[in-house]
C-alpha cells in the first residue's frame, strides 16, 4: 500500500490528492467501509470512511494527510516517486511524512476486516487528509469547521512522533500530545534614502537592522518549563526544577537531544527572510526581517511580544504579525496513553514512553479545537530507525522508511483498534 501511496505524486502545493484518495476509497470501500470524499476545492478531496458497530462506545479517529512537500529529483539517490525497495528500506517522498502512516492505518483495518472483526462498541474513523503541508485551509482545518459532524471524534492518532530516542542507555518512545504556536512576524527599520556614494548624508535602515540580527544570533528568550519539556527532562532522568541547567546536562551528555529539548523549552525565534533595497547605488530606508516564531501551547501575543522585547529591546523597529495561531495541547494521563505504554513494553521491553510537544504543527490542532474533549495524540512507532534519523530524512532528500518499522506501526494500530472498540 505505501509503494503505491508514493507513486502518487501528491506535491503540495498543488497537491493534486484526488487520484490517491479514490484510490484509497476504492480499497476501503470494498471491504465495508461507508466512505466520503468532502471536498473543499474541486481535485483536493478529504476521505472520510467509517466502521460503525451499532452500539454506544468512542470513536477512534486514524488520521493521516497524503500531500507531501516537494522533492528535488536532482538531489536524490532514487527517483523520489518510484517507491524503491533498497536495503531493506522504502524509498520516496511521503514515505515518513506520512504515507507510511496512512498506509500503516489503512493496511491495519482491513487486514483487520478481512479477518471477520467487526467493532463490538463504538466506531473506526479513518480520516486522510488533503493539504497538511500548506496550512490545511483544504484539508483538516476545513474539514472540522464545514463538517464536524462527520469527523468528531473521542480519540484522535495522527502524525508527530513515535521513533525511538536512543539517550545514554535509554529508549523513549515519543507520544505528542501537544503542538506549539505559530506567531510569525516582521521586523521593520527606517532611515532616510541617499545617495550611496556618500554613506553618512543618509540613514541606512538595514545597517539599523544589524543589531537585530546580531541579537537574534546571540540570544534567547528566557527558557520556559511547560508541562511537555518537564516530562521530556524527567522521562531522560534529569530534574526539570531548574531547566537551564537540565539544558546543560542534556546537551552534555548528547547535544542533538539538546538541541530538541531547547526547541521546545520556550518561544524560539529563527529570522528567515529579509528585505531591503532596490537599487545598488541608493541607500534603503526601508528594510524588513521576517522570523519564524513557535510558541508553547495555549500561549498568545502578549507572551510572545515579552519574549521578543527580552531579546529585540523595546525601540528602534516596528513589529507586526503575519500569522497567529495558538497551539494547543491534549492531557498526557488517558487510557489511550496507557494503550500506548503497553504496546511499548510488550514489542520493546525495559523502554519508556515520553509524551512530547511537536515543535511543529500537525493536523492534530484543528481536532483539538474543533472537539476539546477528544485526546489527540501523534504516534508512529519506529525502532529500528531512530528520531534522529527520522528527523534528518523528513522533508529532506532520500526519504525512506525501514520496512520492519511499517510492520511495527501497523501492528500497533490493529492492536488499538481491537482494545479500544470492544
Ligand atoms: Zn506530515
């Protein structure tokens, strides 16, 4: 199912997700699944497909998007579309982030259905989603405004996390439970236009946005111990009471693992792009600097304007938002994580699950805001490739999944399924 998954070429933009999802409609539909395709934009169809049993018990959303970033075929060993079986690995676009997951879900109800089970109590969503990767105003942000009805849901499983963290002689099992904020904004300096063949008759604003730049290289905003980052500091062996220090020692003992704790610990701020001047021989009085924001869940802009005047200062350039979206979280102690905790130690015992807060941003948010009572959590178990690892490969060249981790993933939601619609 996932070479075939990969083969549709789903680059988003423009997406182009019809064909993969009829297809993956055709697959369902046959074997007794009701299935909807609700479109936002003709050609960008949602499936919705469904497993009733009758009778009183949760609905247990599986959700996956099909769309994929874009891939340079230049910069790959393989052609990013063929799917190739190599080395035990499956190559392609999508094949981490998030085919694999869809076809994981997909492959593990109908094996499931073929078998003759059926939910004893509740029901089985499987909600595969278009237009993920470009802020999901086709895909699940859509989806959750015009038809909530046809996708509420009590537990939600979707991308965020699930590879192994290998720390000292650790193994955690990341669980996202909560995704950060985005608060992206623009920095603006003005001077005074002139002549450049003499500097000092104008005022140069991008000389004026130097030391906004340098600050952003050299600071921070104070770190913050939220919920996530105090759980992920403990579930390493570390005392979350003072994080800064927790930071030292983690990064320590292994500077990678550092460099995701600190991303969660706080707003971060990562200047992207910047504008200034038309013409070679005129001074600008005028310069922009655009910089990605994240912020820890349920925060808004008066925080995140604290934090940026703790680094920026308060004068000497204006700031306005591009884009503000609060994260959101669900709680960390549920049944579901349970499930999940169970399914670790049964496949890998003596490791460890650790509920995580995506740096990012999934599908996951507009569930959670849509139904504030459901759990939603990001899970895809990989053991025998490593965060790391995935992190690196992930909208990056040479994608690829191990073949014995799709195995891992699918066992693990046939065995969710069948605890949790009975
Ligand atoms: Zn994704």
């Amino acid at each position: 199912m996932l070479q075939r998954l990969v083969q549709f070429n789903t680059v988003n933009p423009p997406g182009n997700e019809e064909p993969a999802q009829q297809w993956l409609r055709e697959q369902l539909g046959a074997a007794g699944f009701d299935c909807e395709l609700l479109e936002a934009t003709p050609g960008r169809p949602n499936l919705v497909a469904r497993l009733g049993s009758g009778s009183d018990g949760p609905t247990l959303c599986l959700l996956g998007h099909v769309d994929t970033v874009l891939a340079d075929a230049t910069e790959w060993s393989v052609d990013p579309w063929s799917a190739e079986l190599r080395d035990g690995y499956l190559w392609g676009r999508g094949s981490l982030d998030m085919k694999s997951q869809v076809a994981a879900e997909a492959a593990a109800a109908l094996a499931l259905v073929e078998e003759g089970w059926r939910p004893e109590a509740g029901e089985l969503l499987l909600v595969f989603t278009a237009d993920e990767e470009t802020g999901a105003s086709q895909g699940a942000q859509w989806l959750c405004r015009e038809h909530p009805d046809r996708v509420r849901a009590d537990l939600v499983v979707n991308e965020g996390a699930g590879a192994v963290l290998h720390y000292g002689d650790r193994r955690l099992y990341g669980v996202c439970v909560a995704e950060k904020g985005v608060f992206r904004f623009r920095v603006t300096t003005h001077g005074r236009a002139g002549h450049a063949s003499v500097p000092r008759i104008a005022d140069n604003a991008l000389e004026r946005m130097a030391p906004l730049l340098e600050a952003l290289r050299t600071k921070r905003p104070p770190l913050e111990l939220t919920p996530e980052p105090e759980a992920m500091i403990r579930a390493l062996g570390h005392d979350p009471s003072d994080p800064e220090r927790a930071l030292e020692e983690v990064s320590a003992k292994d500077p990678l693992v550092g460099i995701l704790l600190e991303a969660i610990l706080g707003v971060s701020l990562a200047p992207t792009i910047m504008r200034a001047g038309e013409k070679i021989n005129v001074i600008p009085s005028v310069a922009e600097l655009d910089v990605d924001c994240r912020v820890p869940p349920e925060l808004g802009e008066e925080h995140v304007l604290r934090a940026v005047r703790d680094v920026l200062g308060e004068d000497g350039y204006e700031l306005e938002f591009i884009d503000a979206v609060a994260g959101n979280r669900s709680p960390v102690d549920t049944p579901l994580m349970d499930a999940i905790g169970r399914f670790v130690e049964r496949e890998d015992p003596g490791a460890e699950v650790a509920p995580v807060v995506l740096p990012g941003f999934s599908d996951s948010h507009w569930w959670r805001r849509a139904f504030p009572d459901c759990v939603a959590y990001g899970f895809f178990p990989m053991s025998a490739m490593n965060a790391i690892e995935a992190y690196a490969l992930i909208h990056g060249p040479d994608e690829r999944i191990p073949i014995a981790d799709l195995a891992l993933a699918a066992t693990f939601y046939a065995d969710l399924i069948v605890e949790t619609l009975r």
